[in-house]
C-alpha cells in the first residue's frame, strides 16, 4: 500500500523541524562564539573589546581591567545569590564564576549601565562560551526577569538545572531569589541604622553633688577658680 503524498510532505515537515530544534539546541548548549550576533535584538554601548578578569565580588560581579583601568561589570540575564546577608550559596556561585574567569581575558560586550553605575554586559569566555550560559547550566544563577525579552537561552537553561537539582537548585528548602533577598536585608539594615542608639552608655554616669560657694568652706571644698 502506497504512502499518500500528504504524509510524505507530513514526514519531511517533521524531520525538517527536528533538524532545526536540534541544531538550535546545539548552538545554544555548546556556548557559540557568535553569542553577540544571536542576540540580534540587543545593542551594545560599544564596540566589543577585550579585558582582563581582576576579581569576582558575587556570582554575577566582576571586576575587569582594560588598558590599566579598572571597572564593574555585572553578567547579562543572571542574578547571583547576595553577599548581603550572606544568602545560602553566594560564596559557591562566586568561586564557580571565579574558576572560569578569574585571570583570564574575555570578550566583553556592554549593553547598559545599571542604577549602581555597573556595566551590564555579555562576557565571552577565551574557549567562546558565553559565561552566563555556563553559569546558569551549572545551578550557579537564576535567570533576571528584567532580560527575558531578549535572553530566553538562560530562562531554558535554569529549569533545566533545577531539574537536575545541580548547585543552588540541590538545597533541600526553596532557595529564595535574589530580588527578594536583596530587599529584605537593605531593609533590615536601614532599620538597624534607623534606630541604632547613638552615644549612649550602657551604665549610667555617676551625678556629682551640686557644691555652692556659701557651703564649701564647710565641707573643706575649694571651689572652682574658673566659674
């Protein structure tokens, strides 16, 4: 019995579509080199230029040097765990950031600056991948809400991490996003500062007795030369 002409072109349809997807996985996964060209809808400050790791602060800060001048840059589309408070798994996700990068010289490609006058930027490792992506695939970030629009790579790789329950996703209690760590501990400290006692002495100062003129020869007081 012959294969209709429709379930031929319903096959090739499908094979055809299978191709695509994976070859899209594949790009994806192995961190191209082109990472700055899939982002077709993201724009750069500048140029790419390269620049040397100096110090990995968090997960997602890091400190580079280019042409002797020093700045901060935070990855595009992840949000690392907060030093602040020391939130569960902070310290892990920087020395995982820090195994990758730390001394090395990587592409650099800034789409923003931030309200704490940080680059935003997309950082190329010198084997091509992209170090959010790394980051992500290994339970090491969350995705940032605010770069869904453009980065749907990274969303695709945390909830493939917190499947596998690999890094900050393997914790037995839900770990708590950033955002809202962040917040709750600023305002933990503004309270502190707030009402933090300024100059007090947590024993009380002894009170001299009030000695006047008229009775000091009395109780052999000289009194002070100066009042």
């Amino acid at each position: 019995m012959g294969i209709s002409r429709k379930s031929k072109i319903g096959r090739a349809f499908l094979v055809l579509a299978a191709l695509v997807v994976f070859g899209w996985a594949v790009s994806a996964m192995a961190g191209d080199r082109d990472q700055f060209k899939l982002n077709l809808k993201l724009k750069f400050e500048r140029p790419q230029f390269k620049a040397k790791v100096k110090k990995v602060v968090e997960g997602d800060l890091l400190v580079l040097e280019e042409k002797g001048r020093e700045f901060e840059v935070r990855l595009y589309g992840v949000d690392a765990p907060e030093k602040l408070g020391n939130q569960p798994y902070w310290e892990e996700s920087r020395k995982a950031a820090e195994e990758l990068c730390l001394g090395k010289t990587v592409e650099v490609g800034i789409v923003k600056k931030n309200l704490l006058k940080q680059w935003i930027s997309v950082i190329i490792l010198p084997d091509g991948k992209n170090l959010s992506w790394v980051m992500a695939e290994n339970g090491h970030v969350w995705d940032f809400n605010e770069h869904f629009r453009h980065e749907v790579t990274i969303r695709r790789l945390v909830g493939v991490a917190m499947k596998k329950k690999v890094g900050l996703w393997a914790a037995k209690e839900k770990p708590i996003p950033p955002s809202i760590w962040f917040k709750k501990h600023v305002k933990m400290e503004q309270k502190k500062a707030k009402f933090k006692p300024k100059n007090v002495s947590p024993v009380s100062p002894k009170v001299s007795p009030k000695v006047d003129k008229a009775s000091s020869k009395a109780l052999n007081v000289t009194p002070n030369p100066q009042k």
